[in-house]
C-alpha cells in the first residue's frame, strides 16, 4: 500500500454554443462540453475513466498498468499517456498478431514512445481476455500488474465519469453521450438531474449489451438509446460521415473524429431536422475527445477518405 494518496484533478469543461442554420429554425439550442479539452494526451472520457483506476492502482502499491485494445484503440493511447504522466510503468495486449512485424500505427508508435509496452496476441487469445488461466499466464510473463480492463469500464470509470457534468450542466433538458462500452453514458446518467433526459449515441450495431452495463450500474430510467446513427457499426463510416466532420471543423472551429463524436452529433442534427426536440429545448453534447485516432485514419484510408486535422 502507498502512504502518499496520488491526487488528480481534472477541470471541469467549458461549454461552447453551437451555430447552426437548422438550429435556428427549429429554435433549439445546440452546446458542446469541452472534454477533448480536459489534457492534451490522456484525453476526453479516457482520462475520466483512468482517474480512479489510477488512483486506485497507487494506493494498492501496484507500479505497472496492463491493458487491453485494438490498434486503434484511445484507450490504450491514453493509458500510454496515464503512465507517463503519472509514473506507472504500461503494458498494452493488442488483438492481432499479424500486427507484431509490421510498422506501427500512428497509434502504436505513440504509445510505445510513451513507454508502453506491446505484446501482440491472437484474435483467438484476445478473445479470452477475461478468463483467469489467460490472466494467469499474463502475470507469469510480466509479473504484478493493476488490471484496466478494455475500454476502461469498471466501477473506478463510472465513478470518474459521474464527475463530468458540473453545476453549469444544470440547466440543459438532454444530455447527449456517444456510447462504446457505455460506461461513460452511465456516469452521465447517474450524475444527471430528473428533469434531464439522457440521450446515448451508440458507435456500433448491436448495443443491447450496452443496457446491461447501464442497468448494473444505475436504476435512472431518464434516457433513451439513438440506435440509428452507427453507419452500420463500430469502426464504418461513409463519405456523408466524413464530409459531416470536415463541414463542423471548417464552420465551427471544432475538431471531431468519425468513430464516436462525429456519429452523434451527425445523428443530434438530423433529430433536430426531424423535429424529435421540442422548440426552446436545450442540448448539450458531450465531446469525448478521441482525436488521436484521425492520424491513424487518415493513413490508413489515405487513398479514399481524409479527415481535416
């Protein structure tokens, strides 16, 4: 056990009106909180979710974090970042090891400067990441680690999440939160207030799992799930996504990224056109940060796609 409490504090995020035409028209009001803005590395929800792990990890005497993602992952970029900052050694499992030869992502290549160190596994062992034997063989080869799960949803993460709405937050009917393990929607649920209704935007097709996570967590039943803004799943995008993110960056100075943001806000403004909002109804979107991912996108759909970064 450590005798010194690792203390972090992150400040809470400014909020920033949003001017769009259909906006007017509808007489809605459209704001955007500022969680890409909260550090420059260990950014947006991710460092909400890692600020209790972390915490947690120092007062268990632990010196090493292990982690799970993909080689896209922001969540194992910014535990790279967490690392560093904060004096934890980092190891990161990455799924695929066709991957271990091969030059590294934008991502992978930050990480590792980061001090994390990769070990690339199969898709087959990846998927039994959570099996003790797995574990068992993972603390053979590195020796005593603080276990972040994927993604970075545990009670430690719900509990920095609650932390993202703030006293300036109060007076907004919807919430409006990208989901991927859903475990920043459901800090943002447990933190709302009963007039508000919590609006959750999965990047992904089959979400029903995602309830589980909400339903574990929380009794509030103030929110509904926008399950038709996924573009056909985690990770798929098409030209009216991109060209979506490129138009919000050139008209409102604000960067987005197309797995997570760029799918909410797409689908915010086509609820507003279809009239779901109510006029005199006030939004705020929750920007999760992520935009770390765009120089690896872009490298890798260079020839078809490009996000302006």
């Amino acid at each position: 056990m450590s005798k010194n409490p690792l203390v972090i504090q992150i400040p809470a995020a400014s909020i920033m009106e949003i001017q769009y035409e259909i906006l007017q028209n509808r007489q809605v009001s459209l704001h955007l909180l500022r969680e890409d803005l909260n550090h420059p590395l260990i950014q947006g929800n991710k460092f909400r979710k890692l600020k209790y792990n972390l915490i947690e990890a120092h007062a268990q005497g632990h010196q090493t974090l292990l982690t799970f993602g993909g080689a896209y992952s922001n969540h194992i970029h910014a535990t790279a970042a967490a690392g560093k900052a904060f004096g934890f050694k980092t190891i990161g499992i990455i799924r695929g090891d066709e991957l271990k030869n091969k030059p590294r992502n934008a991502t992978l290549k930050e990480a590792e400067q980061m001090g994390m160190k990769l070990h690339f596994v199969t898709r087959k062992d990846y998927r039994r990441k959570s099996q003790d034997y797995f574990l068992d063989d993972l603390h053979d080869l590195f020796g005593n680690f603080y276990l972040v799960p994927e993604g970075g949803t545990n009670d430690f993460a719900i509990k920095g999440c609650e932390e993202i709405l703030h006293p300036a937050t109060q007076d907004f009917d919807y919430i409006a939160c990208a989901m991927g393990t859903a475990g920043t929607f459901t800090g943002i649920l447990k933190s709302s207030l009963p007039h508000q209704k919590v609006l959750g935007f999965p990047a992904l097709r089959d979400y029903e799992f995602l309830l589980e996570t909400v339903k574990k967590y929380t009794q509030h039943t103030n929110y509904e799930i926008i399950n038709a803004f996924h573009f056909g799943g985690f990770g798929k995008f098409n030209q009216d996504l991109i060209s979506f993110v490129n138009d919000f960056k050139e008209t409102q100075n604000i960067q987005l990224e197309p797995l997570y943001t760029g799918k909410m806000l797409f689908g915010i403004l086509s609820l507003v056109q279809e009239g779901y909002f109510a006029p005199e109804s006030k939004i705020l979107a929750v920007h999760t940060g992520g935009l770390q991912g765009i120089k690896g996108f872009n490298e890798r759909f260079k020839n078809k796609y490009n996000i302006d970064f």
